[in-house]
C-alpha cells in the first residue's frame, strides 16, 4: 500500500477555490476535493508541470479559513479567487494604500503589545497526497 505522500490526485477531481500565497506563480491556496475544503501547497516547482501537495483541514479550519478569505475579500477585494479548473477568475483588487498603511500600524502596535497572531500555517497538516498543474 503507498503512502498518502505517493498518491496522486488528479485535477480533475478537484475544484480549486482560492490562492492563499503567490511569488512568481501560485504557491498555496484552498481547493475542495471529495466534498471537503483542502489546502495545497507547492512541493516542487522546477517540475514541470509545477507539483503540489494537498492537505486535510479539520472543520473548524475549513470553516475559519473561509472566514479568513471571506474578510481578505471584504477589504482586498476578489483578485485571489479561482475558478474551478485552477485558473484565475478575473476578479479585482480593491485595496488602498490607506488600508495598507492602517493594516501595519494594526500588526505593529499588536506586535508591540505582544498580541500579534501571526496567519495560521497548515503546512504541517496531514498530507492526503500531491497532484501536478500546469495551470497553478
């Protein structure tokens, strides 16, 4: 029996939601697959096409990573969704350097009060197995 590491999903059985980080190409981001809400992340992008592994989310980090998008979007706007196949939507971006300005001075003063909740990793959840993009 394979380890979860060496399983392989397919594209086609996933439905991508959003990017969570991008460089130079998407690197993270949330995507349902068997009727579960996933993240994936990348693992090698000198492939060709790029692989990324998927990890399981409980409940409760479904949930709060939807409420985590819900609000990036409400201030940031749309310009991180993805349609279905993995490609952009088309969506725009709505932030202003006076968001900007106000969302440092925010992490800041949280820093200096020793407040500060850095964004939550699910790097280290468990892996379900990996798949190839050529669109990611």
């Amino acid at each position: 029996m394979e380890s979860t590491e060496e399983t392989e999903i397919k594209t086609s059985e996933l439905s991508f939601c959003w990017v969570d980080g991008y460089y130079d190409g998407i690197l993270s981001g949330f995507a349902v697959w068997r009727e579960r809400l996933c993240y994936f992340s990348i693992c090698d992008d000198s492939a060709t096409p790029r692989k990324f592994t998927l990890h399981s989310l409980s409940d409760d980090e479904a949930e709060n990573a939807v409420r985590d998008n819900n609000e990036f979007k409400a201030i940031n706007g749309d310009h991180n969704d993805l349609l279905p196949d993995g490609s952009f939507a088309g969506g725009s971006s709505s932030t202003t350097w006076d968001q900007v300005v106000v969302a440092g001075e925010a992490i800041t003063a949280a820093m200096a009060a020793g407040t500060y909740q850095p964004p939550v990793s699910y790097h280290s959840n468990p892996v379900i197995g990996w798949f190839a993009s050529t669109k990611l």
